[in-house]
C-alpha cells in the first residue's frame, strides 16, 4: 500500500491493519442480524458481504463481480445487484451514491445515519455516525 498521511490517523487503520478480524466480526454480526429477522443469509450473500469488507475500501459492483470471478464464480449482474440489495435492505452495506460503490456497515441493524471519510489517496473509508453531523446536514 502506498504511503498515504491519513494513515497515521488514529481513526484509520494503519499499514500494518489485519482485515481479517474486521471481516469476520462483520460476517457474525450478519449472522445474528439476519437470523433475528429470519434473512437468508446464503452462501453468495455473504461471500458479497466479505468481499465488500476486504480492505475497507468502498467497491463497486463490477468490482465485487471481478473478486467474485476469482473465486471461479461467473454471477450475471443482477444476481450481485440483488445480493447488494439484500445486504442494503438489512443494513448490513451501505450504498456511497458519490463513488457509485458499497462499504460494510461498521454498526449493522442499527438502522443509523453514518458519515463517511474517505482518503483521497489510498481510499479507505471510516464511517462514523455522530447524530450532530446527521442534524447539521438534514438541516
């Protein structure tokens, strides 16, 4: 990763940051949310949801269907709209309509209104959710 000053921001993970344990706290908290709604979290829902989560970078959804390629899946399109709706409807993502992309919800089911920081440089967002900034802006 390149060098980027927003790094060394507490509130950003820094170089040496192990995703891993984001991503699987965020696939339990999706466990727990959907089986509390009685959602169907299937097998491609949350493989989305991870790869969504793989390096707090906000992705786009031919940039989800690429990862998922990888894996030696072929979706059509919809099928990963669909999955991103999914995880939309439960709050598990959130859509950031400026870069047409998807970021894991760091408090899922809380149905909150966050904010998002994202560096310019190396695009790793941070979301936050302070009501004084909700208020600010729906004001």
């Amino acid at each position: 990763m390149a060098s980027c000053p927003a790094m060394t921001d507490a509130r950003f993970m820094t170089q040496e940051h192990d995703h891993v344990p984001c991503m699987e706290d965020a696939l339990a908290q999706a466990d727990r949310v959907c089986a509390a709604r009685g959602a169907n979290l299937t097998e491609l829902r949350r493989r989305v949801l991870q790869i969504v989560w793989i390096g707090h970078r906000p992705m786009g959804a031919y940039e989800i269907l690429e990862a998922l390629a990888e894996d030696g899946r072929r979706p059509a399109p919809p099928t990963v709209y669909r999955a991103l709706e999914f995880l939309l409807s439960h709050g598990l993502v959130h859509r950031l309509a400026s870069l047409n992309a998807y970021a894991g919800c760091a408090n899922p089911g809380h149905g909150g209104e966050g904010q998002f920081l994202i560096c310019k440089r190396c695009g790793i967002a941070l979301e936050l959710e302070d009501p004084q900034i909700h208020a600010a802006i729906a004001q």
